[in-house]
C-alpha cells in the first residue's frame, strides 16, 4: 500500500478520503473541508497501478468490482473528490512524467484517417438504437442540450438547442445544408421543418443512419432530407450552410487542418458554417486514458489554442463565438438519471461490468463540466466578414420567431417522435 499511500497523500488536498485496503486495514487522507468518501479495494495489484496510470486503472477497477464504496459513499462522490482534485495529481512527480509521454504519442493516439474513423465510431454510437432510446430524449440528441432555466425538461432543454443552432444558420427557402456527424436526425429534420431547405446529413453510424432515413421517411420530408453513411472527407458537393454538432471532437488535433480546409472546400462564397464541439478552458494536453480505451477511441477535447490557428490556417472568418459552460453538465445529469431509472433493463441487455462503464463515464463527464476543465463553444465560420449580420441581435430574434412558429411547423415531425412531450 505504500507507493499508493504515498502519492494519496499529495492527492488530496481538498475533502477526504478513506481508504480500506484488501487487508482490512484503514488508511484516512484529508485536505480542506470537502466531500467525504469511503472505498474499498479488493485487489492488491491496485496499490502500484493506481500510482501508474490512476485515470485508467480507476475506471477500471469499478468497473470489475475491485473498487467499491460505503459508508454511503458513491461512485459519483468519489469522482467530484476526484475532480476537485486533479490539479494536485497532475503536480505528482511520477505522473508529470506520464503525462510528457502521453503527449508525446497524441498523433497517435487521435489517428482518424478514413476507414479507421467509422471504425472509432462504430465502437460507442453502434451499441444499439434501443440502448440509446433508455436514457436520451425523444428526438435521441447526443450532444449537450441549452437550458433556459433549471425547471426545464430534457427534450425543451435539446429543442432550445436545435432552435439556438439554427438561429445562427440564417437559414432561408432554397438553401442547401450539410449536417456532418448528424447523428439520430433530429437537427436535419427540425431545420427542414422551420424552413423550406434541402439538408443532407453524413454519419459514420449504421445504426445512426438507418433510424435517421426513417424518422424522415415517417415524417414525410425524405424529398428533401436524406441521410448518407459516408465519412465527411468524401463530400464534393458545396453548400450555402454546413452544421456539425458534437463530431468535432473525434476528428483529433492532426487532422484539423484537414476539417478545416474540407469546410472551407464545402462551403459556398457566400455561406456559413456552425461548429458546436466539446473544448476546454485549460492548455492542450490528452484525452482520459480510461475514456480513449472504452468509450471514446481517437477522440480528443480541444483546447481553444488548438483550434484558432487552423481555423487561421484555412483563411475563415470566425463571425461569432459563444461559450455554453454549465449546460453540458445538466445535460449529462439528465442522461444518467434516466440511465438508473433504466439500469435493470440495460443490465440485461449488456451487464453489470457494462453498466458500472457507462456509470463510470456519465459521472465523470459531468463532473469536467461541473468543476472541471470543459465547456461547449459555437463557433460560426464564413468565407466572407460579412455573410452574417455584425449585431448578434439576430440570434435572440431569430429564436423568438421560431418559437412561436414551433408549435404549427413541428406536427409534421410528431411521426418522428421529434416534437416534445
């Protein structure tokens, strides 16, 4: 137990933690007032390889069962000590070290070439249309929701979002849009019905793109939205507006340039583009070790500075950024509790040791929104200054207007199940 005591003691410098080893024997570290929590590990291999690599070696002794928690402690009360600890841990010697290296195979680890890529995805959005439909809204929006006030329901909360997305498209009748990662349909298919555009939407997901063909079919707009299995890359056609939510971060930092100049290919003189991704407030640095190897192959947060430059690079204009910081976090909390409300069901669809792993993930995730490093951004791309209006008061009116139009444009897509509740 000593390499772990030791590095536990420069840990946690914030709340407390209790510690039972596989003897039975009571280890207690304490920092500042904080969270208290109780764990128990079973295996003694834990004591080195939690000194090693204790993002993934963590996630993964939850998920066998060789870490548990009592004294009413949770999982999820371990992982906000965790995160409110991180800064401290990434200060240890050994693990300072770890993280150089890490960063020295990035290229490696964020590989996306085509063919690889589908593989990635295939990984985590294939799992099964039915597994999805136990823990997202209706419309099935895997990506973070816009919350005008905490009372709102998830699916108001994702229409928020779809109607803040397409507020700053200045969508007009004629247009044609490209949706790049367009996951289960929904943005392409409220876009369609607000207003009178032809959408195309790619996605690397089987199981994403044969549910999104049918949600249009059923919502009696396939004459002018359609779905493509069909990586980003091998798109020709140019645009009038282009919207990718929540794919950013798989593309992976050496391939930006490449993104960037595909949107700047794709894009018509007069067009604009809206990116919603995942980033963060901290300096470049790797993905979670544990989430790269089960959830996420190849995908990467962006720091900010890692972006601009390319974006630099490809000669766009960035006509507007926005910054959405806590809503990802309701977002997820949403998600897992109606992962729990479901966990029986998705335990016999999978297992145990499966839903201790999307637990372990669903928690974690929130909590690097919740008081760690992440955020969401918006940022609207052009080829020219001026293809979007230079007030941003277009936006809040553009939202106001389709809100009110909401209630008699979207019947068409209660087939879809995309209307809300």
């Amino acid at each position: 137990m000593f390499p772990l005591s030791h590095m536990l003691k420069s840990f946690v410098r914030t709340g407390t933690l209790k510690v039972i080893d596989a003897e039975g024997r009571v280890h207690v570290f304490a920092g500042a007032p904080g969270p208290t929590v109780t764990m128990r590990l079973t295996d003694r291999s834990l004591y080195h390889k939690l000194v090693l690599n204790p993002e993934l070696h963590a996630g993964e002794a939850y998920m066998d069962g060789r870490i548990n928690f009592e004294d009413g402690s949770t999982v999820r009360d371990f992982l906000t000590l965790f995160s409110l600890n991180r800064s401290s841990l990434a200060n240890y010697p050994l693990q300072s070290v770890l993280k150089r290296i890490s960063r020295g195979v990035k290229r490696f680890q964020q590989a996306n070439p085509v063919g690889k890529a589908q593989a990635n995805v295939a990984h985590h959005y294939d799992l099964g249309n039915d597994f999805y439909k136990l823990f997202l809204d209706k419309g099935m929006q895997y990506s973070c929701a816009y919350f005008l006030n905490d009372d709102e329901t998830l699916e108001e909360a994702q229409q928020n979002k779809l109607r803040l997305i397409a507020s700053k498209l200045r969508l007009k009748p004629g247009l044609k849009v490209l949706d790049i990662g367009s996951g289960w349909g929904d943005l392409a298919l409220y876009l369609a019905a607000m207003e009178d555009v032809d959408v195309t939407g790619v996605t690397l997901s089987k199981e994403q793109h044969a549910l999104s063909n049918e949600k249009a079919r059923r919502a009696g707009l396939s004459h002018r939205v359609r779905f493509e299995l069909r990586d980003y890359r091998e798109v020709d056609t140019r645009f009038d507006r282009i919207v990718s939510v929540g794919m950013f971060e798989h593309v992976g930092v050496h391939h930006y340039g490449e993104f960037f100049a595909k949107i700047n290919a794709l894009l018509d003189d007069d067009g604009v583009m809206l990116l919603h991704s995942i980033g963060k407030m901290s300096p470049p640095g790797t993905a979670s070790p544990w989430l790269r190897k089960y959830i996420f192959p190849g995908a990467y947060s962006p720091a900010l500075s890692e972006v601009f430059p390319v974006v630099e690079q490809a000669q766009l204009w960035v006509t507007d950024l926005e910054f959405l910081r806590l809503h990802y976090a309701k977002t997820l909390n949403h998600w897992h509790q109606r992962f729990e409300a479901n966990r029986a069901k998705i335990a016999e669809m999978y297992d145990e040791r499966f839903c201790r792993m999307f637990e372990f993930y669903l928690i974690s995730a929130e909590t690097m929104f919740r008081t760690g490093s992440q955020l969401v951004f918006h940022m609207q791309l052009a080829r020219k200054r001026d293809n979007a209006p230079i007030v941003r008061d277009y936006i809040t009116d553009v939202q106001r207007e389709y809100k009110e139009k909401e209630a008699e444009r979207l019947k068409v897509l209660k087939g879809a199940e995309l209307a809300p509740a």
